[in-house]
C-alpha cells in the first residue's frame, strides 16, 4: 500500500498542534513509567504496525525490558506487571476498544483507588492520543 498522506506537509498547522498536545503528555511526570505500556498495548490492539516498531524501539531505548513488551499481549497472566500497571493495562484496552463494550464503572473506581481523580482524567487522554495517532498513521498509509 502506498502512502495516502503525509500529515505534517498535509497540514503542517493542524500537526503542530497535535504535536503540542503531546507534548503537554510529555509533561505528566506521574504517567512516565507507564507510558510505553500506554502506546504499545493501544497499537498492539489497533493493529498500527507503525507505533508498534516506534514505541517499542523507544521503550528499549529507555529502560523497559524486551521480556516485558513481549509479554503485554498476556499482560494479564503475566508476573512481571504491578498492580498499578495492570490496571493502567485494563483502562488501555477498555478505553481502546470503547465501542465494542459498555463503559465499565468498576475500572473506573478500580482505577480511582490507586490515582487521583485528575490523574485517571490524565490517563484517558494519554490513552487517547495515542489511539488519535494510530488512527492517524493507519489512515495515512505510513507503514
């Protein structure tokens, strides 16, 4: 498949601004160490090829382990996420795939016990920017 579009000569503004909202991300100290398990188990669920190579490349290059990437398709029977990661997992697929189910009230109050109430707001909208990416780059038809 060829490249549909390249955003940034497409529409160098609208980019820009999509380039400040991740940087503002970048800002939220508290999402760091789960911020690499954000992107890689959203494009592993969208199937964004792309951010997969990108984001994984990036996490090795910053302290996360092959053995814990290999291992976030089974995150779930996996030993080697904490408590809080898994949790930060399970908003990542639920809030992914959004509209394949109902909202789950009890991740959000599961996820209420162990962040704040703008942490949880923060970590929708980090879960968030990386799906608008995939989407993104998938409709674009970089590979």
């Amino acid at each position: 498949m060829k490249q549909r579009y390249n955003l940034p000569d497409t529409d160098p503004d609208g980019f820009n601004e999509l380039l400040k909202l991740e940087t503002f991300m970048e800002k939220i100290e508290w999402i760091a160490p789960y911020k690499y398990l954000i992107k890689i188990r959203a494009s592993q669920l969208n199937k964004c090829a792309y951010c997969l190579n990108m984001h994984s490349k990036e996490a090795l290059e910053n302290g996360e382990t092959a053995n814990r990437i290999i291992l976030l398709n089974a995150w779930k029977e996996a030993t080697v996420f904490g408590e809080k990661e898994k949790i930060v997992l399970e908003f990542t697929e639920h809030f992914t795939l959004v509209s394949q189910a109902e909202f789950n009230e009890g991740l959000f109050q599961q996820a209420s016990d162990h962040f704040d109430n703008k942490q949880v707001a923060q970590l929708v909208m980090a879960i968030g920017m990386i799906n608008l990416w995939n989407r993104i780059v998938i409709c674009s038809g970089i590979k």
